[in-house]
C-alpha cells in the first residue's frame, strides 16, 4: 500500500458503512435490474455514450446519489454533486460557469448531480433549463417526491424521469453480507458473528433502504459485547436495541404523505376497517398530527357516507371534541372508534355529487331571480308586488307537505339529489315518492 492508499484507507475509516461500502462501479450497485438490465434504458444509453438528462426518482436508500455518480464515471464525465437544500443559485451558476470552461477548453462534459432536486424553488430550477438546453452541464436531479408536482413542466419536458424502486430483501441481504465479508471497507476484519435470521432481521427493519440496513448493522457492531472468549456476536436483541423505533416512510409534506392519505380514505371508502386503522397507524406512529386524521375523517363522514348514515357525521366530530378534551395516547381510542364505524358504515356520495350539480346550474344560469311566492312581503311594497301571495304553508296540509315550485322558473324540475339504495337512503327514496303521489288536500 502506498502513502496515497494509506491515507485514503485512514480517511474511509472515519466515514460511516453506508459511505465507505457505496458501489465503486455498476457492476457492485445492488438492484435496479429494470433500469441497468442487458437493453434497459440506462444501458443502452451507456453503451452509446450518450448520457441524458435525468431525475432520479425514488425512496431513500435506493442508491439514487450512488448511481448518477456511477453514471457520470461510465459516461467519462465530470462529475459535480449539489445539495439542494445547501445550494443556492450563485453556487449553480459557478458550477456551470465552470462546466462551460471545461467544456471549450478540454471538451470535458459535466454531470451536475443536484441531490433533493424538489428542494428548489422555480426560480433555481428555471436557472437550469437554459443550460440544460445548451448542453452545457448533463443534469441529474434526485428526489423523493413525485417529480409531477414538485418539478417544472419545462425541466422535466428536458430531462427524462427513472423511477428506482426500493431494494428487494433478497438485495438488502446481499448488501448486509458484503458489509461483513469486506475486510477494506467493511466490517469483515472485526470477525462478527452475524446468524442468518438476524441478517434477516436487519434486511426486515430496513424497508427496503440500503443505508438503513448498513446504519443499523453498523450501531449494531458499535453496540455488541464481546463474549468470555472475544468473540462478538451480533444477536436480534442487538439488532433492535440498534434500531431503536422504526422510521417510518412518511414526509407530512411530500409524495408518500399523499400516498398514505390516499390509501386510508380509500379504505374507509372501500369499507374494509382493517386497512383504514392500519394507515391511520402508519400516520400516527409516523408523526403525522392527529388533529388532520380526525378532519379527514370529518370529510369522509360527509362526502362518502353523507344521509345514508346520518350519525356517521356525529361520530367524526365526536371523536374530534373527545381526542382534543383527553389528547395522546387514549385519544387513539375515539380515533379509532370513529375509524372502525366509518369503514362499516353504508356508503353514499351524494352530498358530494347534489351540491355539484346544483353549483353546475349556479355557474350556468347565474343569480336567478327568486319566484316571487318565495318572497317574504316585508314592506307595503312588496305586498303590492304579489310577494308571497301565492306561497302555500305546508303545515297547513296532509302530512305537512304540498306540491310547491321552489326553484327560480329557468330551471325548474331540475333534480339534484337522487337518493341510493344504501343505509337510510332507501327509507329517504320511498318517503320522496310517495310524497309525489300525495294529493294536495288541507288538514
């Protein structure tokens, strides 16, 4: 080993597992057969030296950083990595500045790598299209967040979207071993004793996140005692004093917040309570505010299940007084409840679609005017003009009811609300026919 090597051995060992065990070439990165496969689009645009544009999209600890540096090595680029959330557009425009140079002076492209890419605002992500465009700097943006919304309509018309997946167990188990076996970069020249199923265990408490794995098997290392004879052994109950609680995958501003949200209501709306209390678990345990869980279930109440189980909307609110009156951890239980009723209640949405049809002929016809038998004859007047002349009383009549025009005459007739046949719809759909059968006889 030479000074050179010595010294880079010397600073490897002051880095973190996950750092010092990062792939040095494609052939040692670990998943994303989809993307690197023989005839996937990233081979085939290696093999043709022709390197484009990219945001990389994915959970963490899918090697999304690893791989645009990767990338930039077999494209014989330049390679110049940016934090988002550290950089600014001065420290862009010196990059491509000196991209630029490089590129007219020795004909070197650049690969800037901007980590957390959903971190810029429009105006940096603007600063780069120019750029882009001119080929002055390949760009590869890496995210978490659904590039759709969190990225500019022009930058991603130039820059192609790859969606890496979260690394199966059967990767996580290969990156855990290596980690061991390495005596360089790893932790095979400490001799660990690692059993099968606490690698296993390892890979499980990863969720399919490179770095988790190596972050947790390194506390672990960190953390396991030797025995009578020296020998370190790292047993389960290692692995999760290591862990600690698990992180769960849930940024409250970001995709999988959305992603969550989405498979709880519908859920709720699919009528399986089981899986409407597990999301709600995941978003609790995750940090979210419970206070946003208990309004999306006052939402839910309304929009999904509306007059088809009336209490249903007593139930949410309940729930929302009771959690604010007792708070964590038994607020968890009206939660709940409310949860449970929610996904067994019958369903019908048609305090969403009644309203929509009413506010379609409100935007069509404007501010009708109101039939003047509606009209309450406040004044001399008024009186004088017929308002409510004509207006009959309905508790002046059999079963408090008798046929009235209620609606302005441009459209009158129009139905909004069509009763369903769930819950206590049925009962509400024979009580309005048969009011149209009633004849208009007084009491």
């Amino acid at each position: 080993m030479d000074l050179f090597a010595a010294a880079a051995s010397k600073d490897m060992r002051g880095q973190p597992l996950a750092e010092r065990m990062r792939p040095r070439t494609l052939g040692e990165l670990v998943g994303q057969a989809h993307l690197l496969g023989p005839g996937k689009l990233l081979r085939r645009a290696l093999e043709a030296r022709e390197l484009p544009s990219l945001i990389l999209w994915g959970p963490p600890g899918t090697g999304k950083t690893t791989l645009g540096r990767l990338l930039a090595a077999e494209a014989r680029a330049r390679f110049v990595p940016l934090s988002a959330v550290m950089a600014g557009v001065k420290e862009l425009r010196e990059a491509v500045a000196e991209a630029a140079t490089r590129r007219d002076q020795q004909g070197e492209r650049t690969v800037l790598f901007v980590d957390e890419i959903h971190r810029f605002n429009k105006a940096q992500q603007d600063a780069l299209l120019p750029h882009v465009e001119a080929g002055t700097i390949v760009l590869i943006g890496a995210t978490t967040e659904n590039p759709s919304f969190e990225v500019n309509a022009a930058l991603l018309s130039r820059a192609k979207v790859v969606v890496l997946q979260a690394l199966s167990d059967a990767d996580l188990r290969t990156v855990v071993d290596r980690a061991l076996a390495d005596k360089a970069r790893g932790l095979g020249a400490r001799d660990l004793e690692v059993a099968g199923e606490v690698r296993d265990l390892i890979v499980r408490e990863a969720r399919g996140d490179a770095r988790r794995a190596l972050a947790t098997l390194e506390a672990a290392a960190a953390v396991a005692a030797p025995d009578a004879d020296g020998r370190v052994a790292i047993t389960a109950p290692v692995v999760e004093e290591a862990a600690q609680k698990k992180t769960l995958l849930y940024d409250k501003a970001g995709d999988e917040h959305y992603g969550v949200v989405s498979a709880f209501i519908k859920s709720l709306r699919g009528s399986d309570p089981d899986a409407a209390v597990y999301w709600m678990a995941r978003m609790i345990e995750a940090g979210e505010d419970p206070l946003f869980v208990l309004r999306r279930l006052v939402i839910f109440a309304a929009e999904d299940i509306g007059v088809a189980d009336a209490r249903a909307l007593s139930v949410a609110t309940a729930a929302l007084d009771a959690f604010r009156f007792i708070g964590l951890p038994e607020g968890i239980l009206p939660m709940t409840q409310a949860a449970i009723y929610l996904a067994t209640a019958p369903k019908s949405n048609t305090a969403l679609t009644t309203y929509a049809k009413a506010k379609a002929d409100v935007d069509a016809h404007g501010a009708l005017p109101v039939p003047a038998h509606l009209r309450n004859a406040s004044s001399g007047m008024a009186k004088a003009l017929g308002w409510g002349a004509a207006y009959r009383y309905p508790h002046d009549f059999k079963g408090h009811y008798v046929r009235e025009e209620y609606l302005p005459e441009a459209i009158r007739g129009h139905r909004y609300y069509t009763p369903t046949d769930s819950g206590d719809e049925r009962e509400i759909a024979a009580r309005q026919a048969e009011l149209r059968r009633t004849t208009d006889d007084k009491k």
